[in-house]
C-alpha cells in the first residue's frame, strides 16, 4: 500500500488550532472504521488489546498482540502511534529496541508509561528509557505518561510537573496525564509544560474546550472499546426482549473496507 500520508507530520497535528483528537483502535475492524471516518492519525489500546485477548491490562500482557497489531495499523494512509505500557521492559536498551523495531514498520509515535504493575516508579528510570528510545529512534514522537493522578499516588499538579519536566529533559516531545479532568488543574500544568499536553477525553468537556484550557490532544482511551461492547449487549438484549435491533452499519460496506484492506487500497 502506498502509506504516502498526505496532511501535516504527527508531530505538527499537536500544533494545530484545534487539538488532535486521537482514536485508539484495539483491532483492524476498528482501525478502517476510523480511518474510513477521516481520522488523520490512530492510535492502540492497551486495554482493548489485551481484553479481546481475555486478559487484563497492564502486567506487560498486550506486547505480541500490540506489535501484531501495529504492524497491520502502519499499512494504512494515516499516522499511527502505539501505547507500549511501560515498554514491557525495565531495561532501557530493552525498550529502545522494541520501538527502533516499531518505527521500522512505519510507526510515528508511542505512550510510555512511568508506572509498572499499577505503580509508579522512580522517575529517573523512566528518564533513561526515554533517552534510550530517543537516541536510537529519534523520529518517534514520545509521549510520556504521567500516572500520579491515574494511580493516585502523588497526585498533585506539583508532583505532576515535577515528573513532566523530567521526561522532557530527556527528550521526551509530549506528555500524557490519564485522569487529568479538573479544568484549573489542567490549565496550570499545560501552562508549565513546554510540550504538548494529552489527556484522555472528558466526561463533560468537549474537545474544544480543552484546547481552550490549553490542552493540544485528546485521546479516545479505551471508550470505543468500552461503548462497543455495551453496545453489543445492547443489541442482543433488544433482539431477546423483543425491542427493535439498532441500525449498525451494513455487512456488506464492512465487509468492502476489509477487503480494500487486504488489497491494499484503503484510502483516508
């Protein structure tokens, strides 16, 4: 397939007048279904990955089918950056070369988290496993994840940039805050950040107004996973209780996108 990507970098979308809103696909069903929406860059979910493979998140478990995955998602006409946990590693080196392997296959970018097993760890590890990656692979965007207020440990704007300052330091190009939702936190910490700010989409918040609060990406999370499936206990619930079934896409447009896809043909 021709992966000529007509639109601006991965890196230039964090600075555009409207944040990037991102979507995580956790297989290539969904994958085509948003590009086919026009979504000019996709990212993985680690915890759809590893619930469609029956296991829980976290605990390094989504590594073969996240790589799997990525190397399917880099075929199509969009940017693609993959969440790789904590790099399934706590050697730096270790990581480094899972993401040198990854942007070999075309990926633009990757979370990595500063958090193992439910925890934080020392930022200083995190530190060097972003110069690790940085080195070897220096066109990856890393976003770095700052989990204080996800795991509520520390979970300060002080202790937040304290850890956010340190992965840009070394070389980090954004930063992630999973449960950033109050809005004078989130001002405070996109103001003292000189990278690009992510969090995940708000409850009730739109996208606009993050980037008024000076947030310049918006990650969809887990929550097409999560919507997916009620929505699929939604619809067989109807069918058993006598409701009429929701309209969904038909078969055959599904069926026509994957099929684009192993010709390699889809286009954004």
């Amino acid at each position: 397939m021709d992966r000529d990507i007509n639109t601006a970098t991965f890196a230039e979308l964090h600075h555009a007048a409207a944040p990037l809103l991102l979507p995580n696909a956790w297989d290539m069903g969904s994958a085509v279904a948003f590009v086919a929406a026009g979504f000019p860059a996709i990212g993985t979910t680690s915890f759809g990955i590893a619930a469609s493979a029956g296991m829980p998140d976290g605990g390094r478990s989504s590594k073969a089918a996240t790589v799997a995955l990525v190397e399917q998602l880099c075929r199509l006409p969009v940017h693609v950056t993959a969440d790789i946990e904590d790099g399934y590693s706590d050697d730096p080196a270790e990581v480094a070369e899972l993401v040198a392997r990854l942007a070999a296959m075309g990926v633009a970018g990757v979370n990595l988290e500063d958090s193992t097993a439910g925890h934080l760890i020392d930022p200083a590890v995190s530190a060097r496993k972003i110069a690790a990656v940085k080195q070897r692979s220096p066109a990856v965007f890393i976003n770095a994840r700052v989990d204080n207020i996800w795991f509520g440990e520390e979970p300060t704007v002080d202790a937040v940039l304290l850890r956010a300052r340190t992965y840009a330091e070394a070389g980090a190009d954004g930063i992630f805050v999973p449960g950033l939702v109050v809005p004078e936190d989130m001002q405070t910490i996109t103001a003292g950040i000189a990278l690009p700010v992510n969090v995940l989409a708000h409850p009730t918040l739109t996208v606009a107004e993050l980037g008024e609060l000076g947030v310049r990406r918006v990650s969809s999370g887990s929550l097409p996973y999560r919507a997916a499936i009620d929505a699929a206990v939604d619809v067989v619930s109807a069918l058993r209780d006598g409701r009429p079934a929701p309209a969904a896409t038909p078969y055959w447009e599904l069926q026509s996108r994957l099929e684009s896809f192993s010709r390699g043909t889809v286009s954004g």
